[in-house]
C-alpha cells in the first residue's frame, strides 16, 4: 500500500479528536520511513535501484526490520512507549501503536509478502503488488475510500460534522493520488516519461 496508509490515520482520528494529526499520519506510515532510511542505508536492499525503474510487479524489496511481522509489532511497542512518556496519554499512545501495526497488516492484503521475523522465516500474504498489480491498486483504492467513509461517518456519529467540501477534497486526493499509479503497475516511470 503506498498512499492508503495515510488514509487510515482517519480510521483515529474522530476517537483522538485532539491528537496532532501529523502524528497520527506518521505512525501510519513509520514503517514506510523506517523502510525508506534503510535501503538508503543498504540495510533493506531494494531492486531495481532507481524509482524510475521500478514497476509493482518488478520491485523486490527485503523489509526485514522495517516491515517484517514481529519486529513490526515490536516498533508499535516502542511507538506506543514513546508517545505515552511525551504526550502522557494512554488512549493517544495506543492509536499510534496501533496505526504503526496496521500498517503491516494492510501490506498482508496489497503489497508485497512480509516475513513473520527474519529472510529464512515463514512468508505471509497475497503478493498482490506482484500476482496482480492493478487489482492491488483498486483494493488500495477501495481501503482508503473506506477509511474516509468510516471516518464522516464517526464524525456525523459524535455531532461533529465534516464540511461537504472537505469530504469531496479527501475523496479526490485520495482518488487522484492511488489511482494514478496505474500506469505504474507494469510500466516503468523512465519510459511512461519517456526518459
């Protein structure tokens, strides 16, 4: 999953109304950061070297320490840790961790497959990115329409409306921003740019 991961920080939202969004937006997507710091490290190696080369059903990525299952939940720990000794708030420290772990459960059903621990451990999920590509991108879609729903909905639910022409931006942004790496899932971006 590439944008729809931010779409879950919504899934909180309406039940911390007073956390700092850019927050619940990070630990949606810290394993994304953490995964990012890594290759460019050469600790999680990815293949091929540049975006421009990458298509969804050509990338191979070794998420070992960033996405892998159990040192996944144990960065929602040390999320959860850290967010209750700044803010001092349990509810908001449990948000955080859970968004951190969510994260990997979604990449189960659109992304790549992810060990339980290590290289050698068992695999889990549907390869989605790399048996079907397009479909993985709609399933992305459909999640980060739900996450939205969930949320006007649970704002409606507590009396707090959310303005109609915010809702039509959300739906938009996010229709826009997964919908476009379509073109992505077979095809290259150096030659859909023609570079």
């Amino acid at each position: 999953m590439v944008l729809g991961h931010y779409a879950s920080a919504f899934l909180v939202r309406p039940h911390l109304p007073q956390a700092p969004f850019w927050l619940l937006l990070l630990t949606a997507n810290l394993a994304e950061f953490l995964w990012l710091v890594l290759a460019l490290v050469g600790v999680e190696p990815t293949k091929p070297d540049s975006i421009l080369d990458a298509t969804f059903n050509n990338l191979d990525v070794h998420m070992t320490y960033s996405h892998n299952v159990v040192p996944n939940l144990i960065l929602g720990g040390v999320v959860f840790l850290l967010v209750q000794l700044i803010w001092k708030n349990k509810k908001l420290a449990l948000g955080a961790a859970f968004l951190t772990c969510l994260h990997v459960w979604s990449d189960i059903i659109v992304g790549f497959q992810h060990e339980l621990l290590g290289p050698d451990s068992m695999k889990v999920g549907l390869n989605s990115y790399g048996r079907f590509p397009y479909a993985a991108i709609l399933i992305e879609w459909f999640f980060a329409l739900g996450c939205l729903s969930y949320f006007v909905w649970a704002e409606k639910a507590r009396g707090r409306m959310v303005a109609r022409k915010k809702i039509v931006l959300l739906y938009t942004a996010f229709t826009i921003g997964i919908l476009s790496w379509l073109p992505n899932a077979y095809t290259p971006m150096r030659k859909l740019l023609g570079l």
